[in-house]
C-alpha cells in the first residue's frame, strides 16, 4: 500500500491475511480495523491494514437503504370522511 491511504469506515476492501471481502466499520485508535461480510451477518478485525486492499472506496459506494422502522418521514394521515373542524 505504498503511497495509498489506509482503508476507513465505508471502504469495501479485500482483506489478504483473511482471504474475504468487506466493509471497514470502525477504526479502534488507528490500530484495529473493524470489518464486516460485504453481505452476511458477521465481523472480523484486523490490524495489519496494509493487507487491506481497497475494492471500491466509500466515496464510490451507493449508500446503503435504510432499514424500515428508521428515521423516514412520519406520513400525513388522511381526513376522517365526513368529520368536520
């Protein structure tokens, strides 16, 4: 990784030492890198990050769809029919 950036949270990266793709979640004090399966339940870490190779960079990453239940927009409820004021 001469020259590169290490791997931050968003990153999908190709982790060497593990032989398995993911997605950088946390950064533990510049020294533990915290990773998650690119699909999957799971987490791994890692604290050589130059064996971490960078697939695709969060900047490039479409973003992640919310889970339902998130912080979506409250819904207007309709008018009761025949109710006034």
């Amino acid at each position: 990784m001469t020259g590169e950036r290490k791997p931050w949270v968003g990153d999908l990266i190709h982790d060497e030492v593990a032989e398995r793709r993911g997605v950088v979640t946390d950064v533990r004090g510049g020294t533990v890198w915290v990773l998650r399966p690119e699909c999957g339940p799971g987490q791994w870490t890692s604290r050589q990050p130059e064996c971490l190779v960078v697939v695709t960079p969060r900047e490039e990453r479409a973003p992640e769809p919310r889970a339902r239940g998130g912080a979506e927009q409250p819904r207007k409820r309709p008018a009761a029919a025949g109710r006034s004021g």
